[in-house]
C-alpha cells in the first residue's frame, strides 16, 4: 500500500511539472498567427534611387574613373620642355625608364643631378615621389630641385604606375599601395645600376601626400635600401580615409585591380595598405610633417601616424604638426611647403615653408651626409 501510493504521487508530480513546463513554453513561444503578425507588421523601407545612385560603388575594374588620356600626355611634354628650359646650364636632368622589378611595366623617371659629378660613390641621392591619386611630376617641384642638387643630392623622380600623362594603359595600372611602391624602390635599382657616383648606401626617399605614403611603406618593408625617409602630409590609413572621403572617392580604390572592393570587403588589404597599422616596423629615421588645416589629409587622419610614431619610435621619428599654416595653391594646408609662383617657379615662402624645408634638409644632411666626397665646386655651392 505504501509503495502504491508513493508511485502514485511521483507520477502527480511528474504530471504538474510537464503541465507547468508545457504552460510556460505556450506563453514563450509565439504561435503562427503572432510571427506572422510580427512578420506583417515590419516597417517596410522605401528605396531612393538618387542616394542608392549616389552611395554605389563599383568593385570592377572597368568602372575605374576615367581621365583626358590626350590632354595629360599633351600637358606632360610641356612639363619635360620646361624641365629642360630651366635646367640648361644649372643642372644635368634627364627623362629616363626602367623596368618595375614587378617586370610588368616600364616606368619613367625624371633624372636631376649635378653638371660636375664626383668619383665613385661620391653623391647622396632621393626618390623623390609626387602624390595624387593619379597625379604626376609638376614643375612647382623646380626650386626646391634645383635646392636638392645644389647641395650636392642626385634626384630621382618615378612615374609609377597610375601616374598621369603616359596615357590609359598606365593610368589604369594604379596599384595604390602595392604594386606602385615597387616601382618607386625600382628607381633605386636603376640608380645603383646606371650611376656610378651614387653612393648604394647614401639613398633616402621622399614624397608629398600619396607620394609620402608610399615612402612610409617602402620604410615598413621587411627589406629596402634607404637610410632616411621624410614624409610630408602623408596619407595615413585608407580604411579611415575612405569612410571619411565618401563614395566618389572610394571608387577610385574599389575598382582598382588589385583591390576590388572596400573595407568591409578587403580588410586584410586595406590593413596591409595603411602605413599607421605598421609604425612598429619602422627601423630607419623618418620626419613627418602635418598640418592642421589640410583639406585634403585632414588632421583627424594624420594625427594618428604622429602619435603612433610618438608613441612607438620616439627615437628615430622626427615629427612636426603645423598649426593652420600658411596655406598653399590648393587643399588649404596640405601644400603649406609647396608653395611656389607658377610664373616665375621661384619660393612663394611662408615662415612655415620656411621652417619645413630648413628641417628637411637637415634631417637628410644628418642621415645621408651630401657633402662626403664631393667634387670643390658643388661643395662649394
């Protein structure tokens, strides 16, 4: 009788607590009538053509932005006459190619030394490296080349691939953040090859905005043949810049072929593309220079290379953050040291400018000692 009724109660129990179990998942789950009213009532979002229009970005190359092919090359061989017209007896220059040690492309350069060269090994030497998107070698960089040579510097200048006036197919070719900065380091293999007064182990490398960047990722390689880079108002991290910059801008690097995509798409590339992920792989000295009001490489950009090389180099970064300085021709501050009388092409300076260059070349005097070995007269001037 015991054993009955406590068998009796066990099963009681066993059935309030099913009762209980089936009453509480009745009231979690919802039935069908209630998902579908759930599904119904979802608010149910009007597309705009225009923003849609205006927020696509391609990720196919053929629908990288297009250029005035003709009129670049035509604006490029007027550059080379005047480059010519102005170096005649002042410097030795010259218009060169050299094969990318990519091997796929033949890249030009512009060559300005000094007429009197020294013996073997006997100049400091830069790669000079210009900026833009698509941009090329102007002639506003003439006095501050004529400077370089004057103090005794041989001077190369690449076109990589993507620069402007050598027509579509090199247009097109833009790597930015790859390939590019193998056609830059390439100029370095053409100098030790060709020019035998150029010391191998007196090379640093300079360059403007893009040109900047792509200094810095030749720095952060794991091999690389320069003693000193300076890079002034550099892009910094493409992942910030493209969110900040927007859609037209992004279409210039998602429909590139090495790219092809954004960052949401191709972080990995993206992080491997942007020198401020890669302070830590600096091991030569390096000046940057930002300023304030640059319209261009905004501050919120640029402020995070200067304080990860603070940070992280402090005894090989040389780093100087201009506030609102002079303004140059174009994008505010970020031509602050690049200002120059298009007439004369003689230095519009700015206490700023001033101050820039005076640390430049001071910086690469220390680095790449230009006055070693030097014949008497451009030791001289």
């Amino acid at each position: 009788m015991t054993h009955d009724r406590h068998a009796s109660t066990r099963r009681l129990a066993l059935r309030t607590v099913i009762a209980l179990v089936a009453a509480l998942l009745t009231s979690i789950l919802p039935d069908e009538s209630f998902a579908q009213n759930r599904r119904a009532s979802r608010t149910t979002v009007e597309m705009d053509p225009d923003r849609a229009a205006r927020l696509y970005v391609s990720n196919r190359p053929e629908d990288h932005p297009t250029a005035k092919y003709e009129a670049h090359i035509q604006e490029k061989a007027r550059t080379d006459s005047i480059f010519a017209a102005v170096s005649a007896g002042v410097l030795d220059y010259r218009k060169v190619t050299y094969r990318s040690r990519i091997g796929d492309m033949d890249i030009p350069a512009y060559v300005f030394q000094p007429l009197q060269k020294g013996g073997k090994a006997a100049h400091a030497a830069m790669i000079w490296v210009h900026g833009g998107v698509h941009g090329n070698w102007t002639a506003n960089y003439w006095p501050f080349i004529k400077e370089a040579v004057e103090r005794g510097y041989v001077i190369i200048a690449p076109e990589y691939r993507g620069s402007t006036g050598y027509g579509k197919e090199h247009h097109n070719a833009i790597d930015y953040g790859g390939y590019e900065v193998d056609d830059v380091i390439s100029a370095y293999d053409w100098a030790v090859a060709n020019l035998p007064h150029v010391d191998p182990d007196r090379v640093g490398i300079m360059g403007w905005s893009h040109g900047g960047y792509i200094s810095l990722l030749a720095i952060m390689r794991d091999e690389h043949p320069f003693k000193a880079a300076a890079a002034i108002v550099p892009v910094t991290n493409l992942i910030f810049r493209l969110s900040y910059k927007g859609p037209n801008y992004q279409r210039s690097f998602a429909t590139q072929s090495r790219i092809q995509g954004l960052p949401f798409e191709k972080r990995e590339l993206y992080v491997e593309r942007s020198p401020v992920y890669h302070v830590h792989k600096i091991q030569v000295p390096v000046l940057v220079h930002v300023a304030t009001n640059d319209t261009d490489v905004e501050f919120e950009e640029a402020s995070m290379l200067i304080w990860a090389l603070r940070a992280q180099k402090p005894d090989l970064a040389e780093t100087k953050i201009y506030v609102d300085p002079t303004p140059g021709p174009v994008s505010g501050g970020h031509t602050f040291n690049r200002r120059v009388n298009p007439k004369t092409l003689e230095r519009e300076d700015s206490p700023e400018q001033r101050d820039s260059w005076n640390r430049i070349w001071t910086f690469m005097e220390w680095n790449l000692r230009p006055y070693l070995n030097l014949p008497a007269a451009t030791s001289a001037n």
